[in-house]
C-alpha cells in the first residue's frame, strides 16, 4: 500500500469518527458516505476500516454498562449487520456481541450459511462464539485484541485449528490497542463507581 493510500485511509477513520459523533446525519448519508469511500478504494475497504466501526459497536455497549466489545459482519464490502455485548441487559450468557450480529446476518441474509461473510471483532472470540462462527462457515475472523482467560483462537486454545468441517481464517491485532484500551478503561471506571 503507497503513502496516499495510507493517509486516506487514516483520513477516513477519523471522519468516520467524527461522522458516529454527530448525531443529527442520518442512516442514509453515512451509506452513502461508505459508498464513496469504497468507490475511492476500488471496493477495497481495509480491516481497520471495519474494526473501526466495531470499535463503535463496543462504545454502544460501554454507554450502557455493559463490557464493551462490539463486533460487525461484512460482506462484498458491505457492513450487513451490527452487535455488541447485552449480557447484563438480557441478564443472559448468550447475547455476546458476535452472536448478535451472526443472529441478525442470518435473518438479513436469509441463510445460516454465512460462506462469504467476515467478522470483525474487538475482542478475540470465546469458544461458545467461535463455535457459532465455524457453525455459520463465517470465511473469516479479524479480531483485535487477545483475550488470554477464554481467547478461543489461540489463546487458551484454537477451535479453529481443530479438524472440524470448517476452518475460518484468523487476521488478528488490527486496532489492538485501541480495542484492549476500551477495555481497561472501562473497567478502570468502573472500580472507581
Ligand atoms: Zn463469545
């Protein structure tokens, strides 16, 4: 990748920062706007792009209380569903941020085979997601930081490097300060409560 790209790129995270701030755009202008980005980039989105926006999923969850990880699916390019952490909300184990948003993809989709889909995620996934994502034949997995009490790709163990039926591919690190920092942040707050 040249320098000019590298800057649009960086360039772009910051107005896709500013943009999740301003509250009175709309749904429309901010596909509108991932249109042009993705027209400038020859459909050629970057990680960091999407883990941004997962990174904004995770502040959702922070906003309410809840651990904040958040997570995205995309598809072609195209973010085609959202989740982050509800735990405490449902009072539920379930509702992980991952599992929420492979929930809405399928219904979106109108498949459980999720075959040329990627998810992003600010943490690495737990062996109950990483489970749902070899279920869903989810292609990839881009997490950002590692979660070494119950990280399910590599770091307490690998499901994905089992001999199960489907073996996603793992990018992980993108964003990983910015995505561990959401964490000890909000912990940190939350001990001074
Ligand atoms: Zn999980």
């Amino acid at each position: 990748m040249n320098r000019i790209s590298l800057v649009i790129i960086q360039s772009s995270v910051l107005i896709e920062f500013a943009i999740n701030y301003i509250y009175t755009l709309n749904k429309e202008v901010k596909r509108q706007y991932r249109m042009i980005l993705s027209f400038v980039f020859m459909n050629n989105l970057s990680d960091e792009f999407f883990m941004n926006e997962a990174l904004n999923q995770a502040r959702l969850a922070a906003n309410i209380l809840e651990v904040p990880i958040g997570a995205v699916i995309v598809r072609n390019q195209e973010i085609i569903s959202y989740g982050y952490n509800k735990k405490e909300t449902f009072k539920n184990s379930l509702h992980h941020a991952e599992i929420i948003a492979i929930n809405e993809a399928c219904k979106k989709l109108g498949t459980w085979r999720l075959c040329d889909c990627e998810l992003f995620v600010t943490l690495e996934p737990c062996p109950m997601c990483a489970g749902a994502i070899i279920n869903s034949r989810i292609s990839r997995v881009i997490f950002g930081t590692e979660d070494l009490k119950s990280g399910a790709c590599g770091s307490v163990l690998n499901l994905f490097d089992l001999s199960f039926n489907h073996r996603p591919k793992v990018t992980r690190g993108i964003l990983r300060e910015q995505c561990s920092s959401i964490l000890s942040d909000f912990f940190k707050n939350l001990r001074k409560r």
